[in-house]
C-alpha cells in the first residue's frame, strides 16, 4: 500500500492561523464583555438601598 501525502499543508496551517486569529479576537471582546457587565453589576448594587439594622 502506498502512503497518501497531504495535499498542501500551507493551505491548512494558513486556516489554523485564521482560527486561532479569530478565537483569540472572540476571548478578547468576551473579556471587554464581562469586564463592563460586572462594572456595571457592581454599580448597580452601590446604588441598591440596603436595610439598616
């Protein structure tokens, strides 16, 4: 049986590339995300009246 060779591996380390690329943009506006949301969380609680005992 003969081995069968890739075809073109650049094409394929070119799209990993294009990937990783595009995950690691998703994480960062997905910290961006969360780091607002919590700010905002957090001051929304401040602003919350608490019962004084």
């Amino acid at each position: 049986m003969n081995p069968v060779s890739p075809a073109n591996s650049g094409g394929a380390d070119a799209a990993i590339e294009k990937m990783e690329a595009t995950f690691n943009m998703a994480i960062e506006k997905s910290s961006k995300i969360t780091e607002l949301s919590t700010a905002k969380k957090a001051e929304l609680d401040a602003t919350k009246q608490r019962p004084q005992n």
